[in-house]
C-alpha cells in the first residue's frame, strides 16, 4: 500500500469554501477517473494561526497505480485551477511512502 500525502494551506475564511470544493467536486472527480488500485483518500484540517492546514493522504495499492493517477512524473501535485484560487499556498510535489501495517493494542 502507498500513502500519498499533500499540503494545503488557506485563510480561515477560505477553508470552508476549500474544504466544500475537496468534499463536492475534487474527491468525486479523482473517483470518477476509475484508477485501478486507488483505495480512497482522507482529509485532515487544522488551524495554524492565521492559516487553515490541509493534508490529504490517498491509498493506492502500488507505486504503478500512483503513476496511473499522477503521471510518470508521479510526485507532481494535484491541485485544480479552482482549488488554486482558494489556496493559500500549496506543496509542489506529493511525498510517497510505503504504509506497512497498522497495530491495534
């Protein structure tokens, strides 16, 4: 399994509007694309100040299916033109790790 993890940033009064457009559009829109081997994507947020934090972590089933979705050039990021009107500022590149197993005490 891949985690692929990003970072967003807005202003408090962006980040509903942002979080709307992730939850309304853009997660449907990476569902519809139908990628083999994509398992979902989780959507975490925080308050940092005068920001509003973003991270995004999608699970693909293997480095060939992240490169379905992303392209060769796979660390690239994701971000629609309408998402970059509401950003903050945002990461250039996604990180990819090999998730191994989860331990439950």
């Amino acid at each position: 399994m891949i985690s692929r993890i990003w970072h967003g940033w807005t202003t408090p009064e962006n980040a509903d509007t942002y979080e709307n457009l992730l939850k309304t559009e853009i997660f449907p829109g990476i569902a519809s694309k139908n990628v083999s081997g994509y398992r979902g994507i989780q959507l975490l947020r925080r308050p940092t100040g005068d920001e509003v934090e973003f991270i995004t972590i999608m699970q693909f089933d293997s480095l060939e299916a992240v490169k379905e979705f992303a392209g060769e050039d796979y660390e690239q990021s994701y971000v629609p033109d309408k998402a970059k009107k509401v950003l903050s500022r945002h990461d250039g590149r996604s990180q990819h790790y090999e998730a191994k197993e989860i331990i439950t005490y």
